[in-house]
C-alpha cells in the first residue's frame, strides 16, 4: 500500500500529543478503521486480490482526507487515521462519513465487483492522552463498538465505554489470577429420569467465587475466558474436580453407581487435539469409568470446528464417554450434522421449555425433536422446567429426562448429598397431584 506503518504513526502520534501540550487550542482526532468481512473476501477471492483490494482501499482514504493528515495501516485489515489541526470531533465525524460512502461503493478488481464496508473508531484529542498507545487503545474500543452495532458505521469512543473496557480489564485480570487463587467451585444441578423421578445425573456448573463481587455467573466471565484462552486451564480444571467430586460420592456410598457427572465443553476446549487425552487420563488417575461421565456440547461449538469436532467426538465416543448436544434448537444448525456425529442426547434449551403451554407452538417443536431423536435413537433431555404444567406437558410427551428448578436449582456439593439422600422428587411426581394442578394439560394432550 506504500502506507507509513505502526512505527511511523506512533512517532506521528506522538507528536501529536506534544503539540496538543504545547498548544490547547490545537485538536486532533484518530480514527480507527477495520475492513468489514475481510477475512471472507480473502479466503473466496484469493490473497491477491485481497492485496489489491487493500491497495485500491488506501487510495480512497488518502483522497478523503486533506495532504497532512496520516492515513497508517496498522497490518492486515486495519488502518489508522490521524486528523490533525481540526476544529472539533464533528470535522473528525465529517471525515469518517465520508470515508463510509467512498468505501461501500463497488472496487473493481480483476472484473469483479467487490463490495465491502469498515468499521470506525474515533477518539478526540481532548480526553487528555499522554501516550499514543492510548489513542490507538480507545479508537480500537469503540472500533469494536461500530462492529458489534451492525458494521459499516462509526463509533465515537465516550465514557462508558472506557467504564465497560476497564471492567473488562479487570475482570480478565482477576480471572488469570482465580485459578491460582483457588477461587472456582463446581455446583451441581439434577436430572432426572421423567418416567419415575430417579436422579440420573447430575450437571456440573462452574461458579467463580469472587474476593469481591462474592458469586459470580458463568454467562459473566465464561466468555472473557473464552476470548483470551483462560477457558482451556479453567475447563480442565473443571473436569478434574467433576471426577474428584463424583469419585467422593461413589465412595462415600451416597450416588448409585449408574449417576452420570455431566460437564459442559466450551468451543476453544473442542479446538484442541489433546482433549479427549487429557479426559481418558483424568477419568483413569480417579478411577472413574467412562460410562459415569457426559460432555455437553453445543450445537454451535460443533458447527464451528467442523471436521475437528468430528474428529473429537468420535475419539470421545470410542474412549466410552457420553455426548450431549446442549441448547440444542438455537444453534442454526443443518439437522444433517445429528447422524454424522455418535451423540446420545439432545438437551432442549430452556427457552423453548420455558413459554410452553399445551396451546403452543413450543410444545410442537418439542413434540418434533423428540420424533427426531427417537428416529436417530437418541434420547431427550429437557432443561428449565419450572412449572408443573410444563413437567406434566413432557411426560404426556415422553421425554426422557428432565432439569430445571422444579426439581433443584444448582446447588454445592454438600446439597447436592442431600438431595440424593432422599427421593426427593416423589411429591411432585405424585400422579394426581401433577395432573391435578394442570387438568387443561390432561384433556388436551
Ligand atoms: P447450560 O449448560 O445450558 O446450563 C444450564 C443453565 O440453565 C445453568 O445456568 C442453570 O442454572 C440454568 N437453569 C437450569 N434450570 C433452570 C430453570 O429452571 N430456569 C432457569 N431460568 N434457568 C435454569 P448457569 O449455571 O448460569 O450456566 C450458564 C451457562 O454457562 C451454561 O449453560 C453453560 O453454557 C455455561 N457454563 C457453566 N459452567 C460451565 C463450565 O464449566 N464450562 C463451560 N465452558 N461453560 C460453562
Ligand atoms: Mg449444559
Ligand atoms: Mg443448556
């Protein structure tokens, strides 16, 4: 592209900074630009014309701007501008309109007609920045602002998106120091059998027991941990007391020997080869057997990695373990993926479960999965029953298992005991009573 790079524009930045010192009266503002889709035209296009493209896109900015401001490509798809000498940030939002119109008509490249669009992050010079790390941190922030708002728009980075990237911060701070800190505990939360209420398993649920914020919830940090890989020590951690904690239970005589563990897999765990590895040696050095153990797996997690997750669970399935899909139903999933892979179970999200009633369309797509996994012969968990008339609604309709608070919230180790120590669930499996309460459920199914 001929463009300065990133050693060239902190130096211009840099300046900048000193100039705006030296002179209050003197703004400038940055605009942070990544191509949207990129990675998309490059891999069905080819590198070439990705490289042309690059190429045909740095001479537009340059003409969308005046002859002495900066425009930098920081690498691969990213491009940074320096708006020097401005009058205020709407001069700044002038520029950065016009850079969306110039870009989102077609390039022509090789006689193809190419569209695509950017992101923007713009950050102004008034916030007082001292190191030009600093300007490239903020615009990058609300850059990822314009993303996730739909692409092909520009964000100006504000307070509360320093509040929100500073939490982040601190979070992914805190969550590398947790594992050490010894700060996770599992809880644990039944299934159970909805032809005679016995628990079958029981699902393993990561909770981060924060020294400040007290407990904090896995749909919290389990995505930050995602994002910066922490999910790959913390998930092995996981699986390590989930088969301490069921050996304990096996030992101490208070599980049937039959009680399934269930862990849940994230994406970046099934991205790894070694997994199925680390699961054999662990279910060994804890004498659990295979058969005691169950991995959930969204449906998602397996569209994602493809071939690798095929590779995975048919590794998983011969070292015996069992395979669940989980929030099956959200995953924009072709059905033809359920015959290719040796799963056992579907797991019906909740939201479905949830706004169930005999009159609608939820309890007919239930009724649907079940005649699909039983034609695959797989069997049918339902998770986030609440109400009697939803348990009731699913043992007219014969799934298999159930979970939700009806039954149990998650709870600790030492609850879960209890909960195994007596048939707990008699009362509300008490025939009459179920049905009693939700007669409309009886005459209509
Ligand atoms: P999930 O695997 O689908 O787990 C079920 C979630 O539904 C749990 O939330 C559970 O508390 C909640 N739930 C169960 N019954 C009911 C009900 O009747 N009503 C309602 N409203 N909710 C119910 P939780 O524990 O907050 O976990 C949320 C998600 O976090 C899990 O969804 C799972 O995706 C993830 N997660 C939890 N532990 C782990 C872990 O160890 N590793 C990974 N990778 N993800 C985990
Ligand atoms: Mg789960
Ligand atoms: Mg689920």
């Amino acid at each position: 592209t001929g463009l300065p790079n990133r050693a060239l524009l902190l130096n211009q930045l840099r300046q900048a900074i000193a100039r705006k010192r030296r002179n209050p009266d003197f703004h400038f503002a940055v605009l942070f630009l990544d191509i949207d889709r990129f990675k998309i035209i490059n891999d069905s296009l080819g590198h070439l014309i990705g490289d042309k493209l690059l190429c045909c896109i740095s001479e537009k900015l340059k003409k969308c701007v005046r002859d002495f401001d900066t425009v930098a490509r920081l690498g691969g798809d990213e491009f940074v501008l320096l708006l020097e000498d401005i009058r205020s940030i709407s001069d700044a939002v002038h520029i950065a309109e016009r850079i969306l119109e110039s870009i989102s008509k077609p390039f022509l490249i090789e006689e193809n007609d190419i569209y695509t669009s950017t992101s923007i992050g713009i950050t102004f010079s008034e916030k007082g920045y001292n190191l030009p790390e600093e300007l490239l941190r903020d615009a990058d922030t609300a850059m990822y602002r314009a993303k996730s708002s739909g692409k092909d728009c520009y964000r100006i980075f504000d307070h509360e998106m320093y509040v929100n990237a500073a939490k982040l911060l601190k979070t992914e701070t805190d969550l590398r120091r947790a594992l050490e800190r010894d700060e996770f505990e599992l809880h644990y939360q039944p299934i159970i059998s909805l032809s005679d209420g016995k628990i079958i398993e029981v699902e393993a649920l990561l909770r981060w027991n924060h020294p400040e914020k007290g407990m904090v919830s896995p749909m919290e940090f389990v995505p930050i941990a995602e994002d910066t890989g922490l999910i790959v020590p913390i998930g092995n951690w996981v699986i390590k007391e989930a088969c301490c904690q069921l050996k304990l239970w096996q030992q101490n005589g208070s599980v049937d020997q039959n009680l399934i563990m269930s862990v849940n897999l994230s994406p970046k765990q099934i991205a790894r080869t070694d997994l199925h590895e680390f699961i054999e040696q662990t279910l060994r050095q804890n004498e659990v057997s295979p058969k005691n153990f169950n991995l959930e797996i969204t449906e998602s997690a397996i569209m994602e990695n493809g071939e690798i997750a095929e590779n995975l669970l048919n590794q998983l399935k011969d070292l015996g373990v069992w395979l669940t899909t989980d929030d099956f139903g959200t995953g924009y999933s072709s059905l033809s993926y359920l015959h290719r892979f040796p799963i056992d179970r579907l797991k019906i999200d909740r939201s479905f479960v949830n706004d169930m009633n005999s009159h609608s369309k939820n309890s007919e797509i239930i009724r649907t999965i079940l005649t699909l996994a039983r034609s695959l012969r797989m069997e049918v968990v339902a998770e986030g029953i609440e109400t009697k008339e939803q348990l009731a609604l699913l043992k007219a309709l014969d799934c298999d298992f159930g979970q939700g608070y009806i039954f149990s919230k998650p709870v600790n180790a030492i609850e879960a005991g209890k909960l195994f120590d007596k048939n707990f669930f008699a009362d509300i499996f008490d025939h009459n009573s179920l049905f009693k309460e939700t007669l409309d459920t009886k005459f209509l199914i």
